[in-house]
C-alpha cells in the first residue's frame, strides 16, 4: 500500500504538490516496485525496471546497488534537479513459491552517494517514505493481534490501507491518497478504486 503525492522542491525552495501512482507493475519481468522520497527515488526505480532481466537471486543485491549508482551519476547534478536528494524503493520479485521483498534506501548529493542500504526485507512489514510517522505505531501495535502464524491478504488489507490513510491525516503535507497492489499465486493484482473505497 502507498499514498499517492509527490512534492516536488524547486530551486528557490517553494514545492509543488501532484498526485501519482507510486507503485509500478512489471508484470511480464514478475517484477513491482514502489517509490518514496523525490524524483531520484523515482528515476531508481525506473532504472531497476529498465535493466531487470531473469537473474540469480544472490545477484538481487549487488544489481539494485548498481541502479542506484548509475541513476545518481547520470541524474543528480545541480542544474538538472537541485532537489533531489533521495529516499527509498520496495522491489518486489514475484515467482509462485515466494515473492522477494527488497528496501533500498539511499541518499545524495550532487552526483554523490552520501548512504546506500540495499536489504532483504525481514519481518512482518516494511515502512518506507515518512518512518517516523505515528500511524507506523498502530501498524506495528495491530499487526501482532492477527492469528498465527500468517494473516491472510483480506486481513492485512484494511490495516495497510488504515495505516497509510492515517499517515496522510497525520501528515497531510507530504501524505495523501491510497493505491495498494497484491501478490497472489507469483502474479500482482492492482487493487481497484471500488475495493479502496471501502476500505476508506
């Protein structure tokens, strides 16, 4: 699940604000990936969809690292984004048996990479874009009241949907709208407008 706005910082600090899917399908690569942050995040993902071909999973790492370092030298310099600075992607890699879910988290500044993490998600979710927002908290207190040992998608779907709309009445400057994506059976399914108004 992901909000939908952008804020965009121009150079003489004042932001605009748009509303946009953050969350791509890939589904001929079994691939998706989700942005947070600013434009880099945005050109980091498009990068991982450009260049993801069929590869060993024990490569996953070392090619995120390198979309990363590719988008950063060939997009941020000072007069084409002055804003970019960073933020994070969630890749998911889709096969029947088990989806992979991969964090990149990174920062720059002027062409250089100041912090790059690449993870394999561990645990029972992944928050990316406003951490430290409280609807986090909720996530993190509900999610152990589901049965064991995993809840079903229909179970996880209004909390994601109640986390991220909650972050957006929290922070509503930089936190808005609801789009949610779901794996099922090694295939991803965007969840329609119907579906997400009842969970609104």
């Amino acid at each position: 699940a992901s909000d939908l706005l952008q804020v965009r910082r121009t150079a003489s600090g004042d932001s605009a604000r748009f509303m946009v899917e953050k969350i791509t399908i890939v589904a001929d690569k079994q691939l998706a990936w989700c942005w947070a942050g600013d434009g880099l995040s945005m050109a980091v993902g498009e990068e991982v969809e450009k260049r993801f071909e069929t590869i060993e999973l024990q490569d996953i790492r070392r090619f995120l690292t390198a979309c990363v370092e590719e988008t950063v030298k060939r997009a941020v310099t000072p007069k084409d984004c002055p804003s970019w600075t960073g933020g994070s992607i969630l890749v998911v890699l889709s096969n029947e048996s088990s989806p992979q879910l991969w964090q990149v988290g990174f920062r720059a500044d002027q062409g250089d990479i100041l912090a790059l993490n690449v993870e394999k998600a561990k645990g029972a979710y992944v928050v990316s874009g406003d951490e430290c927002n409280l609807a986090v908290y909720c996530l993190s207190q509900y999610l152990g009241r589901f049965p064991h040992p995993k809840p079903t998608l229909d179970q996880l779907m209004p909390l994601a949907a109640h986390t991220v709309l909650n972050a957006g009445h929290l922070n509503p400057n930089y936190v808005d709208g609801l789009e949610m994506v779901l794996c099922k059976d090694g295939h991803f399914e965007r969840v329609q407008e119907e579906k997400l108004s009842d969970l609104r």
